[in-house]
C-alpha cells in the first residue's frame, strides 16, 4: 500500500484575485516518525516506526524530470545529464519502499523555484512494511490530512 498526501502548508500566496495554498513536507518525515514511535510505545511494542514503515517525501515525477532536462540549470557531480539517464518513476518506488535513498539531485530539484517562485509540492508516503499496520499508516495519513479544506477566494 502507498500512500500520499500534502501536509503542512509553507507558502501561502495570497493576491488580489485568488488564494492558492502550496505544501512542502520534507520536516513532516520526524514528527511522523515521533508521533507513530509514541504509539507503538503507549501501546507497548517494542518495535519502532522505521521498523513497520518506509516514510518518504516526494514530489510528482515531472518535478523530477523537467529539473534533469533543464538546459539552464548547472549539473552537479552525481546528477543525471538529463531524465532520460534515469528511469525516475522506479527511482521514486524505491525511495517509496525504502530501498533507496533520495539522492541530493531530487532535493534541489524539489527546492527550485519556477518563474513565479514557487517550489513544487511534495507528498508524504507511508508504506507498511508488513500488512497488519496498513490501517495504521491509512488513519496516520487520514490524521494529517484531516484538515482537508481549503479556503478559495477569487474577486
């Protein structure tokens, strides 16, 4: 099971005509953890999140491959010369899955700016390593995303 959702708000940008709400939740992956080791601890087991879970912060894979196929972003050394170099949706999986670390390339590319200096949104994702804490992660997820109104104002 896997399973994304935006939390906690960073930027709120707010015009004339329209409020738009962008999330960043890259600081959300400790609190989680925090808070899911209370629980298991209140509950007395002996096990701990990064025992039942992978946890990770992505953002949408296009974030990914425009930032790689920028022509006028600099490389940095042990980042791909462009997306093609890299099958970016198994990458994401195993992060996902905690089998591969996020590589520093994937946290510029979640930092960067677009022309109206906006970073890209970002998810959390747990994924339960055995099954019997699948309802776990559904209602830690269904938690952080319960505040799930947005206030839209256009005029």
């Amino acid at each position: 099971m896997n399973t994304g959702v935006h939390v906690h708000s960073a930027t709120d940008l707010i015009t004339n005509s329209s409020t738009t709400i962008y999330t960043y939740s890259e600081s959300s992956l400790d609190v989680c953890k925090e808070l899911i080791d209370e629980i298991l601890d209140l509950l007395g087991e002996k096990k701990k999140c990064d025992d039942i879970f992978a946890l990770s912060v992505l953002a949408e894979d296009y974030t990914y491959q425009e930032f790689l196929d920028d022509e006028d972003s600099p490389k940095k050394k042990g980042q791909p010369k462009s997306s093609e170099e890299v099958d970016i949706p198994k990458l994401m999986d195993d992060i996902m899955h905690g089998l591969e670390k996020k590589p520093k390339w994937m946290k510029d590319a979640e930092k960067k700016e677009n022309y109206m200096g906006l970073t890209a949104s970002t998810n959390l994702h747990i994924v339960a390593k055995d099954d019997k804490y699948e309802k776990l992660a559904e209602l830690v997820i269904k938690f952080l995303y319960s505040a799930d109104q947005e206030a839209v104002r256009d005029g």
